[in-house]
C-alpha cells in the first residue's frame, strides 16, 4: 500500500509560523519538543496491557487522587523533555502540587501547564485518554527562572493549545490562534500527519455529555435544562442524545468533531469542590480556547468567559459548560431564567 505524502505537523507548524514575521522560532521548537513527548506517551499508552503498566503507583497526587502508573509516566516524560528544551521558564502538571523550574541556563520566555493523562481512572479499561496543554508568553521579563505569577495567567493570553488524545488512532489537535488543525500520529513512521485542517465546531449539536450521576447534586437550573434537551420537539432535533465516557478529551473531542455540548456544572456533593471538579489551568482554559478557535464557546455555569477568567492558584477548579455555540447559548438562558429562545 502507498503511503500518501501529507503534510507532517512540523512542516504546517512552520508554515504557519511564517505568517508571523516577529516570530523567533521558539514556539516552533517548544511544539516540536512536546510533540517528541507525545509520541513517547503514545507508545507507552499502546503498551498498556502489555507491559506491567497499569495500575496504581501507590501514591496519591496534590488533588488527593492516587495516581496511576502511566500518569507518572506521562508526568516525568514531559517534565523531562521540557525541562532542558530552552524555550520555558516554568511549568506547572496537573499532577504536582508547586510549579515545576526548568534546568538552570535553559529558562525561555514561555510557560507550560500540562494534564499528562486526562482521564487516568479510564486507563485500565482501554478507554481513550489524552494529555492536555497551554502555553503562555511568561509574564516576568525574559531571563532567569519562572514565578508562579508567569503560569496564573488568564486563557485569553494562551499563545497555544491543544491536546494529544490516545485512542482509535493517536491525534493531536491544537491551536497557536489561526484556528484548529488536526493530525493523526502513523505510527509506523512516527510521524503526525495534517487529517483535520481548519476543524470548526458545528452550531447547534443533538449530543449533551455530563455525568447524569450528580443530578440530585446539580442546581434546579441545570435539572431543568437537561430535561429540556430530553423532552421531543423536532422542531428543535430533540430529544438529544447522551454522550459521556469520563475521559474530558474523549468527550471533548467527539464534540468538537459531531457537535455537542459537554458540562461539568457545579454541584453540591463534595464542599471541597464547590466549583465544579475540572481544572481552570489544565482543562478548562486550554481547551476553551481550542473551542473558541473552532466557533465554539466555553463558560462557566453562571456564564462567565472561561477565557476571561484570572486563575487564582494553580489548581483552581471551575465549573465548566463548553461545545456549540448555539446549545452554549441555551444552556445560560435557563441558568438567567430568562424565556428559552431554542437553539433549533
Ligand atoms: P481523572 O483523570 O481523575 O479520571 O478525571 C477525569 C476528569 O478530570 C475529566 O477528564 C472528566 O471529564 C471528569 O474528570 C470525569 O469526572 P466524573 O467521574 O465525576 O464524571
């Protein structure tokens, strides 16, 4: 069989780049770096049954989850690579509890912040996964080692993002502003090729992603919604149907590509997490912007923009509504109670 020839990911990386005449190459050279850490997961992902590396490492990471063993693989695989590329002055994991300095003589003038492996309690039952990344412009002047004040930066100042998802095939989809590419790794070359160009997300979806479980636990407007999206009106292409695996990239994506709306409202169960249990720095700004570069919108349940939003420490949560625009829309006219004006 013929291989077709496809633009590789660091062909289009630098093509794209080349519409930006300040550009230095370092963004460049800081994707290609994670790139190579991705494709290290992926194998490592592949292997999973195979190898003995499933299951817990038996320790516990700073959001009191214990962490599995191919989290901290995927957590030391990045933090290793990117610790000496040159082009960071900090990062920051979803996994550890302060931010993570870079070598000393190798700081840049970006940041990092990472969820190696989103999803991880559906690592044993070969369920997709994925990694999940932001990168911002530090805010400290360039030269000498990161602050925290580098990484507590709001979405709208990401420079990219994007995400790595481990599943039928392994597939990268990020953004660096001049909207959405995807590309699906070959694993027998090793190579990422363009197979999603310019992927917008479609308007008005008929798939709603939230985990139905914490409906007792969830406000009266969001009960009040989802019954709404489950009642028949084909006038409106409903009811729509459900779509929710756990993995926030697994879901993510599928709406991304299908159109949909995913929610992780805030709900009453545990008070520790009053906001919601998704990250604003790891998944929710990262993937916000993605969403908003493919003519989506990402807000929180009392609709506020996730972009907008100044992260106050490093693993603040925030509840999270994020898809197609026009089921965005519906959804925070029920939060306002104001009369629905249908999305159909
Ligand atoms: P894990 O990485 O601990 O599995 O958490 C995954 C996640 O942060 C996100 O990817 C899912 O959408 C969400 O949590 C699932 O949470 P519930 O299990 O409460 O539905």
């Amino acid at each position: 069989m013929s291989r077709p020839l496809g633009i590789t990911v660091s062909r289009h990386i630098m093509d794209s780049q080349r519409l930006h005449p300040e550009a230095t190459g370092d963004l460049t050279g800081l994707l290609n770096e994670l790139i190579v850490a991705a494709k290290t997961i992926s194998a490592e992902v592949n292997m999973a049954g195979l190898a003995d590396i499933l299951g817990m490492s038996g320790k516990t990471n700073i959001q009191g989850e214990h962490v599995q063993k191919l989290d901290e693989f995927a957590n030391n695989t990045i933090k290793r690579r990117m610790a000496r590329c040159g082009y960071l002055c900090a990062m920051t994991s979803e996994e550890e509890a302060d931010i993570i300095p870079v070598a000393e003589g190798y700081e840049g003038k970006y940041t990092l912040a990472f969820d190696p492996l989103d999803g991880s309690s559906n690592i044993d039952v070969n369920v997709s996964i994925g990694t999940i990344f932001s990168i911002h412009r530090r805010f400290t002047p360039d030269g000498g080692p990161g602050e925290e004040v580098d990484l507590l930066q709001p979405g709208k100042k990401q420079v990219a993002a994007g995400y790595i998802i481990y599943g039928s095939s392994t597939m990268l989809v990020f953004t660096t502003g001049d909207g959405v590419h995807g590309f699906t790794l070959d694993p027998s070359v090793g190579e990422f090729y363009l197979s999603h160009p310019d992927i917008r997300i479609p308007e008005k979806s008929k798939y709603f992603s939230i985990n139905e479980g914490n409906w007792h636990y969830w406000q009266e407007p969001v009960r009040r919604y989802l019954e709404y999206l489950k009642a028949e009106d084909k006038a409106t292409g409903r009811p729509y149907s459900a779509r929710y695996i756990g993995s926030m990239v697994a879901d993510f994506h599928r709406n991304l590509i299908a159109g949909g709306i995913f929610l992780y409202p805030r709900d009453s169960k545990d008070q520790t997490k009053t906001y919601g249990k998704l990250r604003l720095l790891y998944e929710a700004a990262p993937l916000a912007m993605v969403v908003e570069q493919a003519g989506g919108k990402a807000v929180t349940d009392d609709g506020r923009s996730i972009l907008d939003m100044a992260p106050e420490d490093l693993h603040q949560r925030v509840p999270v509504v994020i898809g197609s625009a026009r089921d965005v829309d519906t959804f925070l006219q029920f939060m306002n109670d104001t009369p629905v004006k249908p999305a159909g």
